[in-house]
C-alpha cells in the first residue's frame, strides 16, 4: 500500500520558493479509504492518550499499516522539501479527530522543535474548514519539546480550503498556523525532521541515538 500517489519532482520547486506546498489528491485512495476506516472503527479510544487537548480534539498515535513502506514515505517527503534524506527522522504519526465545539478561531501555533517539517493529510475536512499559516512572517524555530501559542494579527497568511485526499506541507516548528471551523475534522499528521531526533520514539526505527537533538 502506498501512502501517495504524487511525484515529489512536481512540487519541490514550490517549496522551496514558497516553504509550503498543497498537493489536491496527494493521498493514495487505497491509504485514504484505509485511514478513513481506521477512524471509525477506533475513534472511541483515539484520545485516551497523553496526546489529546481537552475541548479542541482527540489524538493518538497511528499504526502503519503493514505493507507500508517508511522507506518510500522517506523518499517522497525529501524530495519535495529538500531535507536530508539519510538523516530523515518520523518524529510524529498523528490522527487527530477535532470535537464538535472546537474553537473555530483559535490561536495560531508553532509545532515541536522535532517537527520541522509538519505534513498533513486530510482525511474528513467540512466545507467550511480550512488550514491557514504564515509562510511569510515569523519564521523563528520553535526549539521547545511542546508547541508554543499566539496570536497572529498581521502578515500574509495562506488559506487553504483542503478536501479528504490532499496532502499540505510546511514548516512546522518555524511556522505560525491554525484550523479555522475544524469541528469534524479528521487529519492524519505525519512530522519530519533531518537532525534524526525522535523525542516521542514515534519512528519505527527508533534507536537511543534519536532521543538528543543537536541545537
């Protein structure tokens, strides 16, 4: 099973010029269907983690499936954003499922320092949601172990209206971004980096080399 259907050649000169890039239907429909099952069979215990925010969204870790292969998710992630790929560390493997009465205007906020680069998959999105960043204004590397919060009131956001199957990117530990009306949403966030630190041994290959980050 692939995970995209994408050719990473086609969206890394946007990256690299803009630090973002949206990719409409990204997602592979076999993965998508794979996920969206996924969901409802475990939403009931999705959130009963370390990992969930009380009144904004349940969130637990997600199992790759077998017959996925990390090494291809790897090579696709590098050769869109430019990271390293030998160092690549999966720092994050996230489903995240938003509460009915979630914020629809919260603040904006920048990922862990591990999540250099965030990548989201859009899996049940409403209409009226949408992902909004900030690709042109502070770009400051968040180095804490936790996210950090704002409010952003100026610059130039970016405002994407996805639908299940895309696939966003960006920098998350140096990007301010939010969800606008995300109750109902359903995303699955996959987070990069190339300086192999996996605080929450979330990557498969998980070894004590990956828990010290070079800062």
């Amino acid at each position: 099973m692939k995970v995209f259907t994408f050719d990473p050649a086609e969206y890394s000169a946007h990256y690299t010029a803009h630090g973002w890039a949206h990719i409409p239907g990204g997602i592979d429909p076999e993965f998508l269907a794979y996920v969206q099952e996924y969901t409802g069979e475990h939403a009931a215990d999705i959130g009963m983690d370390q990992y969930a925010i009380k009144g904004k969204k349940k969130q637990g870790k997600f199992e790759i499936p077998e017959g996925v292969r990390l090494e291809e998710l790897l090579d696709s992630i590098a050769g869109v954003t430019g990271l390293e790929r030998e160092p690549l560390a999966l720092s994050e493997r996230h489903l995240q499922m938003y509460d009915e009465y979630a914020d629809p205007q919260p603040h904006a906020h920048k990922d862990r320092y591990s999540s250099q680069v965030s990548v989201g998959l859009s899996i049940v999105v409403p209409e009226e949601s949408s992902l909004v960043f900030w690709p042109n204004g502070d770009r400051e590397v968040n180095r804490n172990d936790k996210a950090a919060y704002a409010t952003i009131e100026d610059g130039d956001p970016v405002e994407i209206f996805d639908r299940p199957g895309d696939v966003v990117m960006f920098g998350g530990n140096s990007t301010w971004h939010l969800r606008r009306k995300a109750a109902g949403t359903v995303n699955l966030y996959f987070k990069f980096n190339d300086f192999n630190y996996d605080p929450l041994k979330e990557d498969p290959r998980h070894t004590d080399a990956m828990d010290v980050a070079q800062r």
